[in-house]
C-alpha cells in the first residue's frame, strides 16, 4: 500500500491506522498475533491478508442485511479504508456457547453461569448472552450495565440500541456460518460514534481474532476443532491453515 500521502495514526496490536486526506482512515490488517492481554505474541503468515478478506465479506453481508458499519472499501488486499469514529470506551461481547473468560471467571469463583449452563468448553447458552468490558484500560475488565451508565460510557437507549444491532448480528453471522458447517461460540465487536451521533459497527467484525469458530461435524461428536485464534493461545497448531481453512469455507458457500 502506497503509503507516502497519509499521516500515520497509530498501531494497535493487529492493526496499524493511518488517515487519509479526506478525514477517512486506512486500517493496514499485519501478521501480529497476540493473546493474553499482549502477553503472548507472534507474528502469523499471511493473517493480515485473510483477516482482513474476512473482515471484508462480513461487513458487506452485514451492510447488506442494515447493520451499519464504517466500512468503506479495501483497495489493497490487507487494507481497508473506514469511516472515523470516536469509538464507544466498551467491548460488546456475545457468546453462543461457554469458552474462554466466562469458564476462567466461573473457575476463579468471579461469577455465577446462566441458568442451564454446564461449566464446560462448549456448553450451549440458551438464548445466548451479551457482555461488556472496558477498551481504554491497560487490561479489558468486564463491566455492569450499571457502570457503564454511572460513567456516562453510554446512556440507557445506546446500551438497548448496542444490545439489539449486536443480537442481530450474531443470528446474521451464525446462520451464514451455519451453512459453512461452521458454529459460531462467541464474538467480540465494537462500535463508535459518527460526527452526527449515530452509532454504527466499528473495527473488525466476524474475522478470526476476534470471534470462536468451530467446526460443527466434530463438535456433534464432543470434539472442539478451532478455526480462530484459540490454536495460537492454546497452542494447538498452524494458525495460517486455521484461517485459511476458515476464508476458504465461507468463500465456497457464499462467493
Ligand atoms: P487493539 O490493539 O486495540 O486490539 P487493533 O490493532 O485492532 O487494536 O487496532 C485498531 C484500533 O482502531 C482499535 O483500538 C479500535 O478501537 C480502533 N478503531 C476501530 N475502528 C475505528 C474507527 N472507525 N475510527 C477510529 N478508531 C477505530
Ligand atoms: N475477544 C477479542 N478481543 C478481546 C477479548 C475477547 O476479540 O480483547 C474475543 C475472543 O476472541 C472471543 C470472544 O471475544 O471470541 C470472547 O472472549 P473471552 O472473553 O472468552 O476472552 P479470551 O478467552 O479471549 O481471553
């Protein structure tokens, strides 16, 4: 990407951002892989490339079925252009099935399940569940409703909004997914404001680093195989052949 007419921004830990002269600003999507709060960290083949493809596919299918979303266009393979926000000081997470922080959480005595819900990796949610973490601390901390609205993060109606464009993305995403043999475990987005207000869907939506994918005809015989960044936290192999597998099921079904 042709780098000499935009002003550098700043990096994050997968992407580096610069802005354009028009206001608007260029995600570069690079190979970085971290996990653990930055903790652990990698540099992973070809994982800007196809982080950024799928970030691609999901924001035109959601735009298609009117979620917003400040996507723009990708004019190089690993960039995308987007619409500047000021990005709400929240990460939204769904989850489907129970993974990751929640089972930590229960472990560490911090919280109690949902009703139904068995304290084991992939364990169904019913009727799914939304939470709420920090994004301008050093390390994401889960956050009540109560706290978000005592901050003045969001008032009552953003917190509803938030909540509602979020379930419809995932029934949006799991339903494509679903006919890539694909699960959809859980999810993390995050959403900012547009100099008018409105809030619309930021960052990256539906890729790898940022969602649990798992291959739906192991799961149905008590096998979690992962198609996201669980093989670099865990350890449990290629993470390149992890994503390409996954670009190369949604394009089959879709493209
Ligand atoms: P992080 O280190 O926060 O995980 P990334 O490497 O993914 O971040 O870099 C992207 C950064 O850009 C994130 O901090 C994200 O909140 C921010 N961001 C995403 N979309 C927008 C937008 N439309 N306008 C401004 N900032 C954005
Ligand atoms: N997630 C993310 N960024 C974060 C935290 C979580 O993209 O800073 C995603 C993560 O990949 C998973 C979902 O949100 O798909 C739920 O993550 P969880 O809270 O279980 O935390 P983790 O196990 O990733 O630490």
């Amino acid at each position: 990407m042709q780098k000499d007419n935009l002003v550098y921004v700043s990096s994050g830990k997968a992407k580096d951002i610069y802005e354009n002269s028009n206001g608007t600003l260029i995600f570069e999507f690079t190979d970085r892989v971290t996990a653990f709060d930055g903790k652990k960290k990698s540099e992973c083949n070809e994982k800007g490339e196809i982080t950024c493809k799928v970030a691609e596919y999901w924001f035109k299918i959601l735009e298609k079925n009117g979620i917003p979303t400040h996507y723009i266009e990708c004019p190089t393979s690993t960039s995308m252009i987007v619409k500047r926000l000021d990005i709400v000081p929240v990460e939204v997470i769904w989850r489907n099935y129970a993974a990751g922080s929640l089972l930590r959480r229960y472990e560490a005595g911090d919280i109690i399940l949902p009703e139904g819900v068995e304290p084991k990796e992939g364990s169904p949610i019913p009727g799914g569940m939304i939470e709420f973490t920090t994004k301008f601390e050093a390390v994401d901390r889960p956050v009540s409703i109560d706290e978000i609205l005592s901050n003045s993060w969001l008032s009552k109606e953003e917190v509803d909004y938030i909540t509602d464009l979020t379930k419809r993305i995932n029934e949006i995403m799991a339903q494509e997914l679903a006919t890539s043999g694909i699960i959809l475990a859980d999810f993390k987005v995050e959403y900012g404001r547009t100099s008018d207000g409105e809030i619309i869907l930021a960052d990256e939506a539906g890729t790898p680093d940022g969602c649990r994918f798992w291959m739906k005809n192991d799961f149905e015989k008590g096998i979690i195989t992962s198609l996201d960044k669980d093989v670099f936290r865990k350890d449990t192999g290629d993470l390149t052949l992890a994503y390409r597998e996954l670009f190369n099921k949604l394009q089959r079904t879709n493209m």
